[in-house]
C-alpha cells in the first residue's frame, strides 16, 4: 500500500444507497436500519446519542482541560516533521492549529537539520479546501521518478478511504487541468512512466471485487479516455483486489501485477513483452523486489529445492536465476520462537533488517559480497522502545533515517549510511508529558492453554500494590500487527500524569512473533487471543497493580472487536471499555464495505460450519439483557467506509434497549480513524480519557 491511493470506486452516496436496499426489515436484526448510514431515521438515533454523550462527558471543566492539553499537543511545533525525499527535496505534510487541514511543503537536507527550518509550501490544503468548498482529507501523493517533477495527490471528503486523485505539477505547484484525473472511489493508480499509469478503479458492472476493491487493472496513457485504457489483468468477483505498478529502480525497470485473493494470499506476474510470468512461490509467501534479487516473506513453512524454509523466514535469489528454474535461496532472516521479522528497507547497497526480539527492537544490516551475505548488527539501541531504519532514497544512496521512541523515550529521528558509522541525530522531540518517577517494565503471564504472553506496563516506579491503581490496558491482536512501545504524548497527558498505569498487551493474533504467533489465533481459533488479553487483566488483578473496578481497557477497528469480546466474556474483569471503530456484527461484517477481505482472519459467516464458531466471537450475537456489564463508550465516524458504522450503532442501540449502561459518540467527518483534524482528534480522545478518568479513576464503578 506504499504511495498506492487505495480509494472505493462508488461516490459515498452511492455505496450508501446500496446499504439501504439491503437494509430493510429482518425480524431477526431489529436494528438493520442503522446500517443505512445517511438516512434520516438513523442520523436522527446519532444525534440524540451524541447530545448524550456531550451532556455525560463533553460539559464538565475537567473535559475542557483534557481537550486543550490534547490540541496543544498535536498541534505543537515541536513535533518532528516526518519527511520523504524526492529527488534533491525532503517533504512533509504538517498540520498545526493554523493549518488544521494541512500543508505539504519541502525543503533542502541542510535546511532540514536546522531548528526551525524554511519551507516551500508547496499545496495548501486548507486554502484548496476554501476555494472549492470541499472538505479536503490528504491522503497522500505519489511522485513520479526519476524526474520528480508530476505526482498523484490522492484527496479524500471527510477523512474517508474513498479519495479523489489528481495529478500535481511539483515546479508549478498547481494541478494540472488536463492531467490524470479519478473521481471519488477506492481506485489503485501508479506511474508506470511520464505518459502512462495503471490504474484499477470502477469501469462499471462487474469491474470491483466482492469487497469493493479494483478488479481489473489497465494502462491508461496520457490524453486519452479512461474508456480506452488496455485490460492488463482481470481478477476474480471473490478476490481482494488486484494492483499493477512499475518498479522504477533505473536499470531494473518491470511491470509487476498483483492478484490478491485473501488478506492474506496473493499471485505476482512480471509482465514482459506483453505476456505475465507467475512467480512460482507459495500463495501466502509476500514477494517483494530490489533491484537484481527476488525476496520472499514466508507465512507458512516452505520446502523446495530440497531445503524446508521455515515460516517467518526471509528469503533472497538472482531474479534472473529463478526465472530459469534455480531455486538456491539465500536465507536473510530466520526466526526464533521469540524473535520475528518487522520489516525489510533496501538501500543501494545493503539491505537493512528491522526485528524484534522478544517485542523489543534490534535491527540488522546485511550486505552481498564474495558471493555471500554478510550481516552486522547496529548498535547502541536502548532498552523498551521501538527502533525502525528506513532507507532514504534506494535508488541512488545508502543513507536512511532511524527512528527510535519508546513509552518513555520521546521520539528522536536520526539519518546514518549503511556500512558507514553511527546514525546522527535530526530532530529530537522534547518531552511533551511528566515522566519523572515513571518506569517501563516487562511482565509475561499464562493464557488459558499454557502459552506465555508478554505485556508491558508503564507506572510509577514506587508504586502501590494495593489493587486500585487506575489502570488502562490496550491490545489488538490480528491481521499480524505487531504491538510495540511508541511515544504517545496523549496517553502521557491524558492518563499517565493523572497517576494511571498503562498497560500493552501483546496477544496472540498479532505479529509479536512472527506469523506462527498470529495464525494462533486465527478463525476458529479466535477465542484464544481473547483468552490471552484476559489473562493479562487478570494477571494485573493477582499482581494487585489493579482491580475490576479501577481497570479500563480500551481499543479500536479489530481492537474494537477485542472489546466487545471483553465485554460480553468477562463483563466482571473491567469497570470501563472504550471500544472505537469497531466490527461488532460478525453475521454480517462481510457483506458491508470491505468486510468480505478479512473472511482469512475471521471466517466466512456464511458457511454453517464456520457461523458456528464466528458466532462465539460475535459481540452483537453475545450481549444479553440479563448481564452486568462494565460502563461502555462506543466511538465511530459517518464517514469510515472501511468498518461500516453500522457496527457501533447497532450494539449501542441494542445494549440501550436492554438497559444497559452505554454512552455513544459518532463523529461525522474522520474515516476509520474518526478524526479528520487535530481539532475533532482532541475532541475524540478528549472524551475517551474523560469517560475512563470519570469510570475507573475515582473509586472505580
């Protein structure tokens, strides 16, 4: 998904209608008609639960005062501007109180290093969102190599997936009129070179996937209709999507075309001289490219060539030689039962390896010479943070950018050269919370089958063990995410500096350890990441660090699903559960918005077979009238057409018919994430801290 602008191929309005026809009556889901997301009846029901929630939570001075310390964070200048270098230039995308839709701007390397550098704004996105009267989200852009001069501007109404994309003179600074344009849809498009793009988006009936992704790519050359543009693959009605780009290293220039059938699975084609070559390796084995070498990230084990590779292994080939039948892999990453693959960075030279070991961070440096691989670790990384190397520009240089945070340890960005000496400091951020007498530890505790599951915790280093800390605990648990330390100012200023102890859960499901580790808890096998997070709680409760009336726990999108899951199985563990962006409704997730992708993490509920263990993990399913249950925020946004609102609406609307005590807050702009500025993300976050500080920090439920 880097630079591809992944946007939905109907106009909202449209994909909304499709909702409604669909969400007539059903004497078995009384509420089917929340699902229709703009329709009068429903956004009368949002409404009067908002007014709810503002009067609960929004009123009080202390709200205020979370909410104002919030902003000043994200909108301060001492964050560190995240840069992308584009031929001689460094841009950034920034927004601060004065630009909350945004600036994307550049500037010089030596500019860069400077405490208050001078940038070129290069598209003021408030200034366009004032002209045209749209409520502009960016959504990101795609430059054209080598020239750097043309990029793709992806621009999204409200924060949501779906985006317009527009091409972009870079010496001009202005949109080109004539240049490549697609209106608002979940669309795919990149370079292929000056004159041409592949693109995947809606060419009518039958063009999108069951999950509303492109089916079909084509080339589509400069000054023609998009009608017009060459068919280059077809997919099928039941895949995830398929994508076509250009790998534009100079000298190593391909066609490379993607069909994915699960979340999880995909095919990959080189197209040469009008023909696809498949490459041969396993459906779910993740192929990526670098110049002479082929590399593949393995889930499962692999044997070929008379080796068996193990799954999680990283694997490396002469492309040229594997095309013509050689399959002798080098073997770039093995991994432990501890120790996992976290991304991959090629620079010119050297390929950079981000790992975790037992959850923390150790990076590796290999390079090819004599025929073989050499490796070097990098030194000097500190305890309980998350280091992640990145390259600069592959294409030209072996410089990257090293980025190293922790929950302690404010987020310093450092740029080095692979094979050359330590990494020097960018920009460091100051410290944007009270840290003194806080300290991070790491704890592991048994889930229910036996299995060790680590958790980190951050509180104060003389603290009580008494049982009523208030305490929030966090997780997520799928599609192999990996959960790790980060710098989040807002956790610090909204939780911890009131004294609270934060907790992060690293439950099976996620990427922790390798893809082992999240096939563990994959469909029928669900319950057990809900088995893990509830022993981490529980763990917390027999270290006395908490107890269920002074425990929160918070989480969102399949998070979201975690919570409800905590809701209806251990209603006893929590006195709070924020529960944000959430699937709630696993009947029908797969049949709304992109929810038929992710049937290879939970299953096909349509299937009697797997309906019967799908509906064990369906909080929707599971809340029942005669229960006690925790406290209860639900958040979400009119706007997310990746996890259809519907969710949210619909087990709130059902825990209030049955008496139970839960509050509700739908924000209209924001997409999955809810928040389409720093403005509405304040608020969001203001009314989760002020809900849990309300529930679980004075005296508990």
């Amino acid at each position: 998904m880097i630079h591809h602008i992944l946007t939905f191929t109907w106009s909202l309005a449209a994909l909304l209608g499709a909702v409604a026809m669909n969400a007539g009556d059903d004497p078995e889901d009384p509420y089917l008609w929340l699902e229709e997301v703009l329709g009068e009846r429903p956004m009368v029901w949002v409404k009067e639960r908002n007014a709810e929630s503002m009067g609960a939570l929004a009123r009080s001075d202390e709200f205020r005062a979370t909410e104002g310390r919030i902003r000043a964070i994200l909108d301060s200048d001492e964050r560190i501007p995240t840069i992308d270098k584009e031929g001689d230039s460094y841009y950034n995308f920034w927004r601060d109180a004065k630009n909350p839709r945004g600036l994307w701007r550049r500037t010089t390397l030596d500019e860069y290093r400077k405490e208050k550098p001078a940038w070129e704004v290069v598209l003021n996105l408030d200034d366009l969102a004032r002209r045209e009267g749209e409520n502009w989200v960016w959504h990101g852009a795609e430059v054209l190599r080598p020239g750097h001069r043309r990029a793709l501007i992806s621009l999204s109404r409200g924060g949501a997936d779906a985006a317009v994309v527009r091409e972009f003179d870079l010496e001009k600074k202005a949109f080109i009129a004539d240049g490549y344009t697609l209106p608002e849809a979940k669309s795919r498009v990149a370079w292929r070179d000056e004159d041409s793009v592949f693109v995947g988006t809606d060419f009518g009936p039958g063009s999108l996937t069951d999950s509303g992704y492109p089916r079909i790519v084509k080339e589509w050359r400069r000054g023609t209709p998009l009608a017009s543009a060459a068919t280059i693959y077809e997919g099928r009605a039941g895949d995830m999507g398929v994508d076509g780009h250009r790998d534009l290293t100079p000298g190593f220039e391909r066609d490379i075309i993607t069909r994915t059938p699960t979340f999880f699975t995909s095919e990959t084609y080189l197209r040469r001289e009008g023909r696809l070559i498949r490459i041969d390796k396993p459906d779910d084995a993740r192929a990526s490219f670098h110049r002479e070498w082929l590399m593949l990230r393995l889930r499962t084990d692999w044997s070929v060539g008379g080796k068996t590779y193990p799954a999680g292994a990283l694997l490396a080939i002469h492309l040229e030689a594997f095309l013509k039948g050689d399959r002798g892999f080098d073997v770039l990453f093995e991994p432990t039962e501890r120790r996992s693959l976290a991304g991959v960075s090629p620079t010119r030279h050297f390929v950079i390896l981000n790992e975790l070991d037992n959850v923390q961070s150790r990076i590796e440096v290999l390079s090819h010479r004599d025929g073989r691989w050499h490796r070097e670790p990098m030194p000097g990384l500190p305890g309980f943070v998350t280091a992640s190397a990145s390259a600069v520009d592959p294409d030209d240089s072996d410089d990257y950018f090293l980025t190293v945070a922790g929950f302690l340890t404010p987020t310093t960005l450092s740029m080095g050269t692979a094979g050359g000496g330590p990494a020097a400091p960018l920009k460091h951020l100051p410290a944007l919370f009270k840290s003194d007498g806080l300290t991070v530890t790491q704890h592991e505790t048994a889930s229910k089958d036996g299995t060790r599951i680590p958790y980190f915790q951050v509180a104060r280093g003389d603290l009580s063990l008494n049982g009523r800390n208030p305490t929030l605990i966090t997780g997520y648990g799928g599609f192999q995410l990996p959960r790790r330390p980060v710098y989040d100012p807002v956790v610090g200023a909204a939780w911890l500096e009131k004294g609270g102890v934060f907790v992060l859960a690293n439950i099976r499901g996620g990427g922790e350890f390798g893809p082992k580790w999240h096939r563990a808890a994959l469909k029928a096998n669900r319950h057990k990441a809900y088995e893990d997070f509830i022993a981490v709680a529980e763990d917390l409760v027999r270290r006395k660090v908490t107890s269920p009336p002074h425990l929160g726990a918070t989480g969102r999108s399949n998070g979201g699903l975690l919570m409800g899951n905590m809701l209806t199985r251990r209603p006893d563990l929590f006195g709070a559960i924020v529960c944000g962006s959430p699937l709630l409704d696993m009947k029908r997730y797969s049949h709304l918005l992109a929810g038929a992708s992710w049937m290879g993490e939970y299953g096909n509920p349509d299937v009697p077979e797997e309906w019967a263990f799908i509906r064990t993990f369906s909080p929707y399913h599971n809340v029942d009238k005669s229960a006690k249950y925790p406290r209860m925020l639900i958040t979400t946004s009119t706007r997310d057409d990746r996890v259809h609102p519907g969710h949210a609406r619909k087990l709130a609307a059902k825990m209030l018919e049955q008496g139970h005590n839960v509050l509700y807050y739908e924000n209209i702009e924001g997409g999955h994430s809810a928040a389409a500025d720093n403005k509405q993300r304040a608020f969001m976050d203001a009314l989760d801290y002020t809900f849990l500080w309300q529930t679980v920090g004075r005296g508990g439920r």
